[in-house]
C-alpha cells in the first residue's frame, strides 16, 4: 500500500480563505529541505553542514541533522544562522536592558512554608510534600523550620526558596533572563501549557511587568522567560510564559486585558505549529518528557517522517504522506499539533482587542 493510501484520511480538503494551517507548515518545510541520495542535507538551496556524529550511521546522523535544523531554521522562522555566530555577544554591552528587565519584575524572593519531608534519598534530593503537592529540593534550597541539631529526618517541616529570576548576572551566559512566580509551579509537565510571544525588545520591560504584577496579584504560579539583550530578538519565540492549564482561561483574559498595550510591540509570525490566540501570542501544550521542548518534540517527530521516506527512496512528492504517518504513530493530530496525545481538555480563551 502506498503511503497516499495509508494516510488519506489524514488528509484535508482544500478550503478557500482559511488562515494558514500546520499542514501549510509542513508544506513549508518540504519546499525548503532537499537530502541528497548520499545524505546530504541542504534547505534552501544552501548546504546545511551541520555534525559529523561519526560513530552514528547515515540515516541517524540525518535525523539528528535535520531535526536541530527543523527547529532552528523553521519552528523558529529564522531561517538559516550562522552557527559560529556568538549568540550571546558582549555581556557588558547593554546592560540596561537586562536592568530594566529586573526592575519591572514584580516578584519578590521569599520562603514558601509548610512543606513536610517525606524521603531523604541517597542522591541528596529530598522530597517534600504541602497538601497534594509533592516535589523534589536540595540543601540550600530550603531552610528548616525549627532549626534543629543533627540530620534532616522524614516528618520535619522545611520552608522552601522561592526566587524571583534567574539569569540576571551578565556573567552567567544566559540567552534568558527567567522570571518565577511568588507561588510555586507544580512540578508535572503533563499540565503544563506554554504561551509563546513574538516579542520586539521594545516590549519586554511592559511584558514583563504585565505578567509579573497581573498572575502575582491572583496567586498564580507561573515560569516566564524572555531573550535578554535586544540584538538577539531574531527569532518568533522571543518569550515564553509556562502555566498550569487549569489557569489557562484565567490568564489569557489577563494578557486580553493588557493586550492593546502590548500590541505595537508583537510580531505576528509564531513558532510552527503552535496555535494562534491572536497577532504576536501563540499557544501549546508541554509534552510529557521533561527532556524536551515543545519545538524539538515535533521537529524530531517531523524529521523522522522526512528520513524514512528518503530511506524508502521515495520522493519529496511524498514526504507529507510519511510525515503524518509518523504524526499518527506517535497519536498526534495534525491539524492541531499544539496538543499532546489523546489531549481533551476544555481550553476557552478571550478575544483580543487590537
């Protein structure tokens, strides 16, 4: 059977007048990409070098190349960098920006109380439980609450750290600077939503500030991160907002509320595959490892479509099909690729007034 036959039903028909969609994407990618019979890959017309990987064989070292270029180049429309490109420049060459970055940060450092120890591994990790919500920490990073002599025991109460960013000395080499809510994440990515913004670095300080100062005064836990010198914002992914999705609606109708200010500062493209909430705000769900991103889960799902059509030694004509012959082994839909496997939950959003 031919892969056409086996993925027609995966398949849309055409409809006039309809916004862009992920199969539009993954045309995107096809007319881009070209891998030679020895294993070249080029994309656009211009040699992707890439890594050697010269223990993997052939069809490995392409799926690792093409999956790093996937993301790169087109689930971040990038497009093609040179990869000696010192992304993170002069630390000390505007340091104002990451000042004004901290100042509108709304979060402040303190100790979350009433965790219970509940086991003391070997590895030094101790887990602690408040309520049903249980985690992993280490020594430094909490602080005991009675202060007592002699070992940490199974029972004791410890207060927790919570930091308000991450990334704010210039001499860490960060690409981000990380803002955390004043009330804890959960620590399970299955309910993790991300909110993706194509943020100009005129914006960031007013973003920032919005999410900081609007989810902190609701007590919602939140992680949030944003490139942090302004000759980096080249690519549509620029910050990314981290929530649980039983917050989602209530966010979203905080972002609506200060969207009009935000507006002149988004850019309307968004990374692949994730959905539009509106001009410059896209919307995806985490996936389920905590080894990866949203943006490389799919472009690896993606790149193997692309390598076992080359291995099959069909043509490009076809590489759709044995992309979502790929998407449906791995129980992904494709027209709403901003979603893990099987995912039912009930997601409303407002609408966003320019």
């Amino acid at each position: 059977m031919s892969p056409s036959a086996i993925c027609w039903a995966y398949k849309l028909p055409p409809i006039a007048m309809q916004p862009p969609t992920h199969l539009d994407d993954l045309q995107q990618i096809i007319s881009a990409v070209h891998i030679s019979p020895d294993g070249q890959i080029s994309f656009q017309g211009k040699p992707y070098q890439g890594y050697d990987y010269p223990e993997a064989s052939v069809e490995a070292r392409i799926f690792h190349n093409l999956g790093n270029l996937l993301y790169s180049a087109c689930y971040t429309r990038a497009g093609l960098q040179d990869k000696d490109k010192n992304l993170l420049g002069n630390p000390d060459s505007d340091m104002s920006f990451l000042s004004a970055l901290r100042d509108a940060n709304a979060s402040t450092e303190h100790y979350d109380c009433g965790w219970i120890v509940e086991e003391i591994e070997q590895t030094g990790s101790v887990i602690v439980r408040k309520g049903g919500n249980k985690r992993h920490t280490y020594a430094g990073d909490f602080i005991r609450e009675h202060f007592g002599q002699g070992p940490l025991q199974r029972g004791e109460q410890v207060n927790l750290k919570v930091v308000a960013e991450y990334g704010a000395d210039p001499q860490d080499r960060e690409l981000f600077y990380h803002v955390f809510g004043k009330t804890l994440l959960d620590n399970n990515n299955s309910f993790l939503v991300r909110l993706y913004f194509h943020l100009s670095p005129e914006g960031a300080e007013r973003l920032v500030a919005l999410i900081s100062r609007r989810l902190n005064d609701f007590s919602i836990p939140f992680q949030f991160k944003c490139i942090n010198h302004p000759d980096f914002f080249t690519r549509c992914d620029t910050a990314v907002l981290y929530i649980d999705k039983r917050y989602f609606e209530v966010v979203t109708e905080l972002l609506a509320e200060g969207y009009p200010d935000l507006r002149p500062y988004l850019k309307n493209d968004l990374p692949m595959f994730t959905k539009v909430l509106a001009p410059g705000i896209g919307f995806a769900e985490n996936p389920f490892s905590s080894s990866e991103s949203f943006g490389t889960s799919r472009c690896k799902i993606i790149a193997q479509g692309i390598v076992n059509a080359w291995k099959s030694g069909y043509g490009k004509e076809v590489w759709q099909d044995f992309i979502l012959q790929n998407l449906q082994k791995h129980f992904l839909r494709p027209d709403a690729l901003h979603l893990n496997p099987n995912s039912g939950y009930p997601y409303q959003s407002p609408v966003f007034e320019n």
